[in-house]
C-alpha cells in the first residue's frame, strides 16, 4: 500500500527541481515505489572534491534532498516538509559513475517524519548510509 498522501509523479517532481541546487549537481529522481524514493546523482566535475573523489557534502545534498521530497509527498495536502536534523556515514569512495540513494521511511508520524537514505555505487556497494529527521509543518493560515 502506498505512503504518499500528495501525489508522486517523477516527472512532476524532477521539474520541480529546475533552477536549484538539485539541478546543478544534476541529481534526478529515478523511480517512485509505494514506500520508497530512489534517485541519483553523477560523480563528475561538479560533486568531486579536489582529490578526485565524491565529495561527502554531495551525498548529503542527495540524502536531503531524496528525504525531503519523500517527507513532502508523505504529508497531508497543504503540509510542508523541512529539515531539523540530517547525519551521514561515509563508508567507501567514489570516484566515477553514478551514486544511487533509496530514501524508505523509519517513522511517519504527525509532526515529524524520519527517512533512512542507503547510498549505493554502480556495482552496488553501500557507500554513504543517512538519516534525516523532518518537520512537517501545516498549512499557515
């Protein structure tokens, strides 16, 4: 059964991410599934550090941003979905190809959301592990 209370169409939200952080290090939402979010982003001249390697602050950018949008489309209509706490392990470097996350959620509560964030190389080894903790935050008035 699936989670999302707004509608998830990955077309709807990859346009959503034009002009932004998002787009610039060319992150795209890949697949949508009834508890889960997957996307990727590439491992190029835009998110290497200097010694050639994925920089850490890029996979934290991927797990946010696979976090939030999941969180977003979990919550009520009219809700938004923002940060309150983000962590990640680094476990291995990459140095080329994509990286692919999978955000699934650990707890979909009222006021709060927390989402885990597995992060995988092209030959499906685990790289960065994330959890983020989301505010859902209602509709002002």
């Amino acid at each position: 059964m699936a989670i999302w209370l707004k509608p998830a169409i990955l077309e709807e939200i990859n346009a959503r991410s034009a002009d932004t952080a998002v787009a610039h290090l060319g992150i795209e939402i890949t697949e949508v599934g009834d508890d889960y979010l997957v996307g990727r982003v590439p491992v190029d001249h835009r998110t290497k550090q200097p010694f050639g390697l994925l920089h850490g602050g890029v996979s934290v950018v991927l797990a946010e941003t696979l976090g939030s949008i999941a969180a977003f489309h979990a919550s009520p209509e009219g809700h938004l979905a923002v940060g309150l706490d983000i962590n990640a392990n680094h476990l291995r470097a990459v140095r080329s190809g994509w990286v692919t996350g999978t955000a699934r959620p650990v707890h979909i509560g009222r006021t709060t959301q927390v989402w885990q964030i597995d992060m995988v190389d092209e030959r499906g080894q685990m790289n960065c592990v994330s959890r983020i903790t989301m505010a859902i935050l209602p509709p002002k008035d």
